[in-house]
C-alpha cells in the first residue's frame, strides 16, 4: 500500500570490507521495514498492499482482490520460479504487506522469509487443497500390453509394474489441476476478508466468479481430452501430475520434480520404450527451461516437439496473457498430441 521508489545504485568503494557491507545491508532490511506505514488492511479507501510469491498466485490475489487491491511479485517475469533468491529489500516487502500469498514447499527463499517477516495476514495456498506425494526423481507405472485405452476419469492410474526412482516428495503443482486452484481460489478470498473485512463481501464474490472460469475450463479440458488415442505424454519436468490424475492421462518425466534433475541412461532408454509402446508421437518443453534434451530426445526416435506451460510465469514466449488463456493453449497441445481432435 507504500508508494515505493527504487534507490539509484551507488558503486560501493572496493576497499569495504564483507562484514561492512553486510552490516550496511541489515540496517536497511530494518530500514525499509521501519519507513512501513502499517495502512490496517486497506481501511479509509486505501488499496490492500498484497505480496505474492509467483504468477500462479499472483493470478488469484489479482481476481480475487480486483479493485481493492496491489499485487506485488517476488518472482519477476524471466526469473526460474523454483531457484528464486530473495533481495533484503523483498524482504523488508513482506513484512511491510497486509497479505502474502504463497505455496509453501515450492520456493525455499519464500518459506523462510516469510516465516522470519513476522507478517500478521498469510494465504498459504497448500493450506487449501489437498497435495499429493509423488515420485521425486522419475517414476513409471505401466502396464505393459495395452489392449485399448480406458478414457475413464481413472485411465491414467496403470496397474503393473512400478519403476519408480527416488523418493517420494510432495507434488507443488497443485495450480495446474483447475478444480484445485479453485479451492485455492475460495481460501484466498477468505484471508483477505479477514485482512480487509470492510470489503470482504467484494472478495468472496470475486472468489466466487473466479472459480466459475475455472470450473468452464475444467469442463473444456474434460470435453477436448475424449477420445484421445493415447493416455500418455513425455515432458521435460515432472509438473503436470495434478493436471494428468484430473483427466485420467499419464505423465512421464525425463526430469523429476526438480527440474535442473539430469536423467539417467536407464531412464533414457526406458522413456524410448514407453513411446514406442504407447504411440507417443510428441515430446514436450517449457518456454522458460531449455529444451535441448527434449529435442534431442524427440530427434532420437523421429518425435515432434511442442510446448507445454507449466505456467509459473507469463513472459514474451507464453501462449496466452494469463493463466487461462495459457491453460487453453495447453489443452490445444494436448488434444494434438494425444491424438483427440
């Protein structure tokens, strides 16, 4: 709710010391936090200053506070979500906020700040909806001869053999299952009723609205996906794991969870034999990692490529201007490769 200005940067003379500089650093994290107005949560018309962690969050404090609010990010556009550092100045943001938004578990730098900020109001999205473990490294469950497809809400769960590789971890992803983001969706409203009670009203109506896109776009992903030829697609990163146990799909990962993870021989070649097996005909990256090894891999057995988001951050190479227009985007990419149109 602060107007702020960035400081102009001025060189620092080369003969300070580490210890000086770092001491300098620490006055102005308390700095920044002591020139905080402390406006109350948007009382007497002022907008509620909110700070969210990355765009999926971002997204929803945005829909959901609409004119009562500012958004800031910490994550800014052409930064990797999963490796975000913090500045002292970001972190001096969070204590000065009337709300943070958040998925904990998903970005380190966040959780721990966070925790020390000592903020009053917090909207932790994994607070909201139900998450899943999941294989940490790559993961495979197949079910070797496949007779025909079951296109049952339940078809992506293969009864076979488990080739599973590390262990397990909780899935952070949870924003791309469009019913779960919706639940997060109704949590959000709810903190910033209570960070803002004389427009919560307006904040569980926004809520509200924004889950009904999401419950249009989860209907749309159920109607393009019938009829698909394969259950199966190969991504770069372990990321649509939610979005595949909604729909009755199975991912395979060259990556796991972590996406800078580097694939074994044995991985490789298995990836080879589950596309042969299950006719996948495309392999998929993100506009924000590089696709060298999903190209590679695609030009190894003779397989397009495509580009399937993730959506931890809009940029100049995102299919769409926000989450649900990229969301679409992705279904498109999907009915192609599985073979639905």
């Amino acid at each position: 709710m602060n107007a702020r200005r960035r400081r102009p940067l001025i060189p620092r003379p080369r003969v300070a010391s580490r210890t000086a500089l770092a001491g300098a650093a620490a006055l102005g994290v308390l700095g920044l936090t002591a020139c905080g107005t402390g406006t109350g949560g948007g009382s007497g018309g002022e907008e509620v200053n909110v700070v969210a962690s990355f765009y999926p969050m971002r997204f929803i404090a945005e829909e959901v506070g609409g004119k009562h609010v500012t958004v800031d990010t910490l994550t800014k556009p052409g930064v990797e979500a999963h490796d975000l550092e913090l500045s002292p100045r970001q972190i001096a943001e969070l204590g000065e906020a009337d709300l943070v938004v958040y998925l904990k578990g998903f970005q380190p730098a966040v959780d721990k700040a966070v925790e020390q900020s000592g903020v009053e109001h917090v909207a932790e999205a994994g607070s909201y909806t139900e998450l899943e473990e999941r294989g940490s490294g790559h993961e495979h469950e197949h079910a070797g001869e496949h007779e025909g497809h079951d296109h049952g809400e339940h078809a992506g769960e293969h009864e076979g053999h488990d080739h599973g590789h590390g262990e397990d971890a909780v899935d952070p992803h949870v924003w791309l299952d469009p019913v779960k983001y919706a639940e997060i969706a109704e949590g959000v409203g709810e903190a910033l009723a209570k960070a803002d009670p004389d427009h919560a009203a307006d904040y569980r109506e926004n809520a509200k609205a924004l889950a009904a896109k999401l419950d249009d776009l989860d209907a749309d992903f159920r109607e393009g996906l019938k009829n698909r030829r394969t259950d199966t697609f190969i991504t770069t990163h372990s990321a649509f794991g939610y979005l595949a146990e909604r729909y009755g799909l199975h991912e395979e990962a060259i990556a796991g969870l972590d996406p800078e993870s580097e694939p074994s021989g044995a991985r490789m070649k298995e990836l080879h034999e589950i596309a042969e097996e299950d006719e996948v005909n495309t392999v998929f990256f993100e506009t924000a990692a590089s696709d060298r090894t999903a190209r590679t891999f695609a030009d190894d057995l003779g397989l397009r490529t495509d580009v399937l988001d993730p959506i931890e951050g809009i940029g100049e190479n995102s299919r769409g201007d926000d989450y649900l227009q990229v969301m679409r985007a992705n279904l498109q990419a999907l009915r192609k490769a599985l073979g639905a149109e």
